[in-house]
C-alpha cells in the first residue's frame, strides 16, 4: 500500500476545493472571443468518473504523480487516460497541479480523439482551473478541434460543459 505523499495530499485538496462549485476553465476572454467570431461554439454535457492512482515519485513529499483513466457519459461518450503532477505547500489551502489526458470516443455523434490540458491551483483556498483542448491533437471526425472545459465536483459527481468549435 502507497503511502500518502504531502503531493498527494495536496492534490486532494485541490480537488476538494474544485468540489466545492462549478470552476470555469478558459484559456483567456480575447482567445474565447475571437473564438466565438470566427464560429459558433458548440456545448455538450454530461458527467464522468474518474480513477486516480498514485505512481512512485522522487524522495520530495511535496510532489505528487498519478495516472487518470476517465469514463465520459453524456455528449461526450469516451474514455481517456492521462498522468498528473502535483505540488504541495507548507501553506494550508495552497496547492497545484498540471494534467494530460487523452481523451478518444465520440462528441455528439462525432468520433476522433482529441488531448485536453489541465492547469489547476489552490491559493490559500481560492481555486483555479484551466482545461483546453491542445491545439491540433483532434484525430479523425474530430480534427479542427478547439474548446475549454468547465468541472463540477458536487456530491462526490463529477460533470462537465465542454464549449468547443470544429473548423
């Protein structure tokens, strides 16, 4: 049995604090209004389970890795599966984390895979979260792909508005 890291652990609170309300995940208002310009934004939701598994790290017990393998229900119908970084503090509430996933499936009716790129912090209990698609990483029906994702964490549910153009 793996033993709890301070990175882990400072994961979690990340993620405890994301659960506490809807967080948006944008990559900047200029980008998300040229986006919206150019095309219509698309939104599918739903909902997702997720498992996190913790991985070895170095001797630092304020970084934390761990594996993502994800089940997407909704608009979104697919699996993925990614890695995370986390870091901790010595600061109550205060925490980090990046994450790549790869996500493969269908949206609405659309199949391909696509990666989506999470940056999230935790500054003394205010939250913060990015997830974007990575520019060119749509395959197939999904090629083009462009778009942000918001999660929400309540009630130990996690769902998703995924906000996304094909051009």
């Amino acid at each position: 049995m793996m033993t709890m890291t301070r990175g882990w652990m400072a994961s979690a609170a990340v993620l405890a604090c994301v659960a506490g309300g809807a967080v948006m995940a944008r990559t900047g208002q200029a980008q998300t209004e040229t986006a919206r310009k150019d095309t219509r934004m698309t939104r599918a939701t739903g909902t997702f389970d997720v498992k996190l598994t913790p991985q070895s790290t170095d001797e630092s017990k304020m970084l934390g890795r761990m594996t993502i393998d994800k089940q997407f229900h909704g608009d979104l119908e697919g699996t993925s599966k990614g890695e995370m970084l986390t870091a901790g503090t010595d600061v109550k509430d205060s925490a980090g984390y990046v994450a790549i996933e790869r996500v493969s499936g269908k949206l609405q009716g659309r199949a391909g895979a696509f990666i989506l790129q999470h940056t999230g912090t935790m500054n003394r209990g205010q939250p913060s979260l990015s997830v974007s698609v990575v520019p060119d990483s749509g395959t197939g029906e999904l090629k083009g792909l462009s778009g942000t994702m918001t999660i929400d964490i309540g009630g130990g549910k996690h769902a998703y508005v995924f906000e996304y153009t094909i051009k």
